[in-house]
C-alpha cells in the first residue's frame, strides 16, 4: 500500500513573475491600472475615451491599447491629449505580462494617476494571462447576446466589475438582462454590474463612481498595500 503526500506548492510563472514587477512599478509611482477586457466590437476604446472625457480634471490618465495590428485605439485616445501607447501582439489574442512591460517606460508614470488598459479584444484566453494591473473589467454589449456567460465562464470569473454597454439598442435586440445576470451570478457572485451606453451616456456615472472609489482605496492603501482580489 502506497501513501501519497501532496505537496501544494505555488510555482510562478515567468508572465506571472513579470506581472509582479509591473505590479511593483504601477504602486511605486501611485498609478492605478485597470485591464478591460471584451469581445471586439464591445466599446473598450469607446469606454475608455468617454472615461478620459469625464475624469480628466480629476485624474491625471494614460491608455495602453492591445491589438493585434493598428495603433487605430491608441490614436483615438491620444487624440484626446492624453498619453496613449499602442501594442501590436503579431498575432497573439491576448496582452500578458511581458508586453505590458515593454509599454510601461513609454509612459510618464510619475505623472499620472489612473492607467487604463485595453487588451486584444477575445472572450477567451485574456483572462489567463496576468498583466500586473490592479483591477480587471469585463466590458459586455448588448449585441452579443445574453448568453456569453454561459459559453464563456473563464471571463466572468475573475473580474472586479462588469459593464454591459450599447444599453441604447436593447430594444432592437433580444437581450435578456436577467437570464445575462444569472449566468453571470452563477460564476462571480455579488460582482458590480453597470448597464451602460458609451454613446449616449446613460449608467456612465455609476462606472465612473465605482472607478472613483477604487482610486481612493488605492491612494489610501498607497499602492503597495492595495488588497488585489
Ligand atoms: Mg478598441
Ligand atoms: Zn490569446
């Protein structure tokens, strides 16, 4: 008769390594980064700008923007004044660690407050990968269809909060906001849920307090000693 001992030992990857190092370099300039992660077409750029837009006299912004070609996102906020860096992944579907390494000394973190990331638009392997930001968000749009938290989980399961945009064409589709939910509390219980719509502005304020509230914990925590959930 054989005995086993499980040994559980927490082994870090070398993206998760790195991850740690922006995490380090994030908190010791006092600069907040959120990722925000969606399917394409969801309206992370859109978000992202509408966000600069509201929150620009109270914090000192920076996106970094993920795709696999194009710096199409990083012109659209940088046109905004703010400084914007662009990361074309070749080919990959998602931002990890290292590529956000690579981004971070082209931004004036000592000068800024809130960095918010917009990774490779996939509702699938983003979630794996951790980018050493403090928040992780999910941006849902009504168009896709109420059922994505049920096709896919991985997504739901680690975020902080999740918006559903494009709340001004619900009528025009067969979105069921409870049916949505359910999935979603199935997964991620208690999760922040903000409906939505960049473009006309409605629920935009609930976001923007969630976002505020996040950047006071985080200044009164300084940096280093804000809780990652
Ligand atoms: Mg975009
Ligand atoms: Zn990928």
């Amino acid at each position: 008769m054989s005995r086993t001992v499980a040994v559980v030992e927490r082994i870090l990857s070398a993206n998760d390594q790195m991850a740690l190092e922006n995490r380090s370099e994030l908190d010791a300039a006092g600069v907040l980064a959120v990722n925000l992660m969606a399917s394409p077409g969801a309206g992370k750029t859109s978000l992202i700008m509408a966000t600069v837009e509201a929150l620009r006299d109270e914090f000192r912004i920076a996106g970094v923007d993920g795709d696999l070609a194009t710096s199409i996102d990083a012109d659209r906020i940088a046109a905004l004044g703010v400084p914007a860096v662009q990361i074309n992944t070749g080919g990959a579907c998602h931002l990890d660690a290292v590529m956000l390494r690579g981004a971070l000394p082209q931004l004036p973190l000592a000068e800024l407050d809130l960095l918010l990331v917009e990774n490779v638009g996939n509702l699938i392997c983003p979630s794996g990968f951790r980018l050493g930001v403090h928040r992780n968000v999910l941006v849902a749009s009504v168009p896709e269809g109420d059922d994505k938290p049920y096709k896919y989980p991985g997504m739901y399961q680690g975020v902080d909060s999740m918006l559903l945009n494009k709340m001004d064409v619900l009528d025009a589709f067969d979105f069921d906001i409870d049916y949505f939910r359910r999935g979603v509390e199935i997964l991620n219980p208690g999760l922040a849920f903000f409906p939505l719509s960049c473009k006309t502005g409605e629920g935009l304020e609930a976001w923007l307090s969630w976002l505020r509230d996040e950047a006071s914990a985080f200044r009164a925590a300084g940096g280093a000693g804000y809780e990652i959930r």
